[in-house]
C-alpha cells in the first residue's frame, strides 16, 4: 500500500500520462466505403450549385483526377474525390470570391462543412477558397483560369492503395 507522500506524488503522474493518452486518441476517422459516397454527393451539389447559379458553366472530371486514395507525407490514407473543372473562370463570371462563397455556404453547411468566409492563396499562383468537415473532410476550390473542385478527407483503412 503507498503511503501518503507516495499517493500525492503519484497523482500527477497519473494526469499527465492521462492527457498524453487522450491527446494522441482523436476522432476516429470514416472508412473509405462511408466517406466516398458523401464527399461524392458533395462535390455533386457544388457543382449543380454553380450550374444553378451560372447556368452555362460545365463542369466536367479532370482528365487523370478521377477518384483515388493514397498515403500523406504523415503517414494518413486520403482519399480524393475525382475533381471537377469548369470551363472558365467561375470567379470572373461570378464577379469576385464573395459570390461564389455565397453560392456554396449553405451547401457547405448541409454537408457537414464549414462556411467560408475568407480567400486563401494557395502553391503556383492560384487564388481559391478552402473549408474544412468533420473527421479530416477536406474541400479547395481554385482557379487560375477555369475553377476546380478538390474534395478528400483522412480515411481509416488497413489497405490504403486499395482499387476503390
């Protein structure tokens, strides 16, 4: 049995050890087979959005985006939803960022994502608009000329590389 000291000494090695444990233990992350059917549903609704909004702006798959999982440079399954591109630039057509935000929030909110209220910049000169889901749900939408639609998030899986 410890003694009253060694009780008292023991009590915060026990909290931080705890705090270590739950720090490392977050969310747990969708299985590919839960997460691709929403994000696809998703990325559909965006786009029917835009062809709603600005009718006569297509949007199609990129050649060689089609859907896929793959390792990230921290060791995380991710998979992406084949990107879709318009024809031309959705933030000429719609005026500024603003609007398209406008366009997409309660889309965004219906599918368990944030709204957005800010630009970002983002690698070789594109401008875009990005938001975030529930477990690792990731969406950017950015142009340098005709928009794309990128939607991917953390998976679970024994298997990453796996045939979807």
């Amino acid at each position: 049995m410890l003694n009253r000291l060694e009780r008292r000494a023991l009590v915060p090695l026990l909290l931080c050890t705890s705090l270590a444990v739950s720090s490392c233990s977050g969310p747990s992350l969708p299985t590919a087979a839960d997460a691709r059917p929403r994000l696809e549903q998703l990325s559909t609704d965006l786009a029917g959005a835009f062809a709603r909004d600005y009718p006569g702006q297509p949007w199609l798959p990129v050649r060689y985006g089609d859907t896929s999982m793959a390792m990230d440079s921290s060791g995380t399954c991710v998979l992406w939803i084949g990107t879709l591109r318009s024809q031309d630039s959705l933030y000429a057509v719609a005026g500024n960022w603003d609007a398209v935000m406008k366009t997409i929030n309660a889309v965004l909110k219906e599918g368990g994502f944030a709204p957005i209220t800010h630009t970002d910049s983002f690698k070789g000169g594109y401008t875009g608009i990005s938001s975030t889901g529930g477990h690792g749900g990731r969406l950017n939408m950015f142009e340098k000329g005709p928009m794309d639609i990128s939607v991917s998030a953390k998976v679970s899986g024994k298997y990453c590389s796996a045939d979807l």
